[in-house]
C-alpha cells in the first residue's frame, strides 16, 4: 500500500519533470520560413508535454487504486472486528 501511494504522490511530479527535460529539445534552430518553424516548435512542445500527461494518468490511477484498496481494507477490518465481538458474545453465552 506505501508503494501505492508512492506511487500516486510521485507519478505527476515525475511527468512534469520530464515536460521540463523536454522543452529546450523543441526550440532548435529552423531554417526555414516562419510558419514552418513555429509549426516544428508547436509539435516537439506537444511531444514533451506527453510525458506530464502520462505522469498524471499513471498518478490518477494509483491514487485511485490506492483509495479503492484502504476502502477494501477498512471494510475488512470492521467485518473482523464485529466477528470478533460476536464470538465472544457466543462464548460468554455458552461458558456462562
């Protein structure tokens, strides 16, 4: 579960490192007019921002699988908790 969250903490921050790593690949030096060179820089800048978009993806699904799984576990807790009660409801009726 620590991993989980782990996880789901450092997934987004991880995508918009690699955003960051990959902006200064998009502005190169073009040769051509300036229509098509903005229309190079437009297309690596989307490139790069893949990666923030596929750090927040990975993190969002964490963190739900992470909520979805305490949830489970809380549920899980109580069930024994409760059985646990009734069992010694029923031994205390039976010994006493």
């Amino acid at each position: 579960m620590s991993g989980l969250a782990a996880v789901a903490a450092i997934g987004p921050w991880l995508g918009l490192f690699g955003t960051v790593v990959g902006i200064p690949t998009a502005f190169v030096g073009c040769g051509g007019s300036r229509s098509s060179c903005m229309a190079a820089v437009a297309e690596r800048l989307s490139g790069s921002i893949w990666t923030t978009a596929l750090g927040l993806g990975i993190g969002l699904a964490s963190l739900w699988g992470y909520r979805y799984l305490t949830g489970r576990l809380e549920t899980f807790d109580l069930e024994m908790n409760n059985a646990t009660l009734e069992l010694a409801n029923q031994l205390s009726i039976y010994l006493g």
